[in-house]
C-alpha cells in the first residue's frame, strides 16, 4: 500500500469528547474514541437485534447523507450483463489528479437475499464516503441474491467487480494495483469466500492488498440447507472456512460488534482462538470489538466521531 497518501489522510481523524466508547483490540486497548455514551447506552437496550430501523433511528445524523458537496459519486455503472452487476465510485472533489489512490471496495449485507447500496439512506454510503475524503476512491457494489444465485454467485460477482476496478479505476484518480475490500455481515461473508478461495483466483487478484470483514458467519455445524450455499457443508461451515481464512495470503481484519447476536460473536472468537492464540500458525487477522455496537450500527457511524472502527481500519490499511 501507498503509505503516504493515507499517512495524509489520517490527518483528517477528529477527536471526540471525553464522554466516548472506547474500543478494544485483541493486543492493545486503543485509544481511538468511541460512540458517545448516550448512544452506547441506546444501542444497548435494543440489544443485539439485526432488523435495522429502531438501530438505524439511534445514529441517524452522526454521519451526512448523500448527495455530498464534497464527493462526486458515478451511480450505477455495470460491471457485468446482470442487472444487479452494478456499482458506483466516490471520488473527492478536492483530490489531487496527478496522484494515485488506493481503493475501498464495499460489499453490503442483507442476509444473502437481500440488502443494497443505497442501503438505509445513508448507510452504506457514509463508507465509501469516508473513503473518498481520506485520501481513497471508494466503490460501493450491488451483487446478485439467493435463492436464485448460489454459491459461487457472490464470490464470482465480487471476482468481477475487482476485474472492473483493475480495468477502470485509473479513470477516476484510483491506483488499480491496491484495492482493499470490506464486506459487512453476508457481504463479509462474500468477501471471505473470495479471499479463502485461492484456486478460483483470477488476474484480478493481483489487485488485492487486504480485506476487513465485519461480522462475517459461517455456522458453527452441519445441519439443514443454507439460502445460498445450499447442501455445500465445506461452503458454509465454520471449521472448514476458518481453515481456509487460515491460509490466505493477504492480510486481514476481523471486526464485530459487543451486541452482534452469538453467532457473529461465536464466529470472530473461534477465529481468533484458533488462529491467534500461542502456537497456532497461518494468517491471523487484526481482531477489532466494538464496543457499543450492535450489528446495524458497527458500521453506520464510518466518518463520524465515533472512530472506533475507521480509526484502526485507517491505521491497518496504512500498514498494508
């Protein structure tokens, strides 16, 4: 990764008051500020619930809404002959030209069925947003949903929204040799699903220099058909995909809520058991909980004052 360009854009990280949520990383206590406690203290009387409107309501206006004044976003450029093959690319007004910048590929949730990235108004926009004015071009893409699409469908699509950053992004002022992804919940899942699968890899994935999943799920044992991955148990099992995320070979992050339901918490903590623990050999991702959130709002609050997922996210992605 181009160090001195988001060494620029840490610069731009507000401070926050004395009253935040402070987060915790599996090696240090940070000191990144956190959610401001009246809305922690919100955030945890609803509880750990993934039906977004009554956690969506509690940080409504921590982070502006688009259109921006300040980020020129393409909407809906196609990436593939589907309809649901599309994305759009934030770009700062005020970026430099001349210079090169890394890219941010967001991959939304919604329970492989559904989701968007238009998402609840401003969520997941406020991102790729964030993105764009810390010194990256953000791209935000739509993908196709189970039932209809299975498993590899998500996997392929993100495979091919990364050829069209590769082929493309050099147009809107993006380095296309350093594209980090983050995905949310199923699109953690699909992110992870690209990363781990090394022998379904492309030219495209030259372009890779890092991955943040934020509250990805595999579940925990065999049992009925998933949605999406169907009868596949190696699919969508946890045991079989924290193998794999074991041997990728780029770096990682795994982020999860305090208040995530048990099986997004169940999952990060197995990872980081038998990944991170003494002894344990392969890939370990930088382990991030945050605390206060639940599972809508970990990511909902990205370029507010609440820094306690972008303030580390920055951090790693400048050591990529």
């Amino acid at each position: 990764m181009k160090a001195g360009l988001l060494a620029v854009a840490c610069l731009s990280l507000a401070a926050c008051a004395s009253d935040a949520v402070e987060e915790e990383t599996s090696d240090t206590v940070a000191e990144w500020p956190g959610l401001p406690a009246d809305k922690a203290a919100q955030i945890a009387a609803i509880g750990p619930v993934i039906d977004p409107p009554a956690s969506i309501a509690v940080v409504q206006g921590m982070v502006d809404a688009p259109p921006y004044d300040d980020v020129t976003v393409a909407s809906d450029i196609a990436y593939g002959d589907d309809p649901a093959q599309r994305l759009d690319v934030y770009t700062e007004n005020a970026a430099d030209n001349a210079a090169s910048r890394p890219v941010l590929l967001f991959v939304h949730g919604g329970g492989f069925v559904g989701g968007s990235k238009a998402g609840d108004g401003f969520y997941p926009q406020n991102v790729t947003a964030f993105a764009a004015r810390n010194g990256m071009v953000g791209v935000n893409m739509e993908y196709r949903f189970a039932p209809a699409a299975q498993w590899p469908a998500g996997r392929d699509d993100l495979a091919a929204a990364i050829q069209w950053v590769r082929d493309n992004i050099a147009d809107y002022g993006g380095d296309p040799d350093q594209v980090v992804l983050f995905g949310h919940s199923a699109g953690a899942s699909h992110v992870a699903d690209y990363v781990q699968h090394a022998d379904l890899h492309g030219p495209e994935f030259a372009s890779v220099k890092g991955a943040l999943l934020l509250s990805p799920y595999y579940t925990a044992i065999d049992g009925e058909d998933h949605v999406y991955y169907g009868s596949d148990t190696a699919a969508h099992t946890a045991d079989a995909a924290i193998a794999r995320l074991g041997a990728v070979k780029v770096p990682l992050m795994l982020a999860y809520a305090e208040h995530d339901r048990e099986q997004f918490t169940s999952f990060a903590q197995t990872v980081e058991s038998r990944l991170c623990s003494e002894g344990a050999s392969g890939n370990c991702p930088t382990m991030l909980l945050l605390k206060g959130h639940n599972h809508i709002t970990e990511g909902a609050t990205i370029g507010s004052v609440d820094q306690s997922l972008s303030g580390p996210f920055m951090e790693w992605v400048r050591g990529l």
